[in-house]
C-alpha cells in the first residue's frame, strides 16, 4: 500500500531520494572523521542538507497547489466566457441556426 501512495505522491518519492543519498553520504563520512579530524560537522552537514531538502519540497508544492486552483479558476472563467460568446453568436444568425 506504501508503494502506491509514494507513486500517487510526488512529495513522497522526492522524500526518499533525498534521504537514501544522504543515508549513502553519512556512511561515506562516518568513516572519514578519523582521518579528517572535523568532528562530526560532516555527518550534521548531511543531516542539516537533507532536512532542508525535505522541508523545501514539502512546503514548495503548498504554493503549486495555490498556483494550480488560481490557473483551474481562470480557465473555467474562460470556458464561460467562451459559452457566452457562443450563445451571443446563436442568436445573432437568422433563424437562430446552429453552427
């Protein structure tokens, strides 16, 4: 069930990349501590960008839903002005023939 919600959802799918890569990135850095001597800011970096990662693409696709009832409103908007047109071209012909 799982995997047919993360194919429905793309927030879901992008989620997952970001963590496996960093999963992949912490097992490279763990190891290089030693030998870098930075401590753990290499692995909080991982965890730091992978966060944010996260949280643009859960709160970006907030403002494309906005975007998408705006443009969904104004193409219904067109569409009756379209039929209103239709209507006013109708009963302009003689006879009130249809096109």
């Amino acid at each position: 069930m799982s995997r047919k919600s993360s194919r429905k959802n793309p927030k879901v799918s992008a989620t997952a990349s970001i963590w496996s890569v960093a999963t992949v990135m912490l097992a490279v850095c763990i190891p290089l501590i030693p030998v870098t001597q930075s401590g753990i800011a290499l692995p909080l970096l991982v965890i730091f960008g992978a966060s944010g990662g996260t949280a643009a693409v859960w709160l970006s696709s907030e403002q494309l839903r906005k975007e998408e009832l705006r443009l969904a409103r104004r193409v219904e908007v067109l569409e009756e002005r379209i039929i209103t047109l239709e209507t006013i071209c109708i009963d302009l012909l003689p006879g009130g023939e249809k096109l």
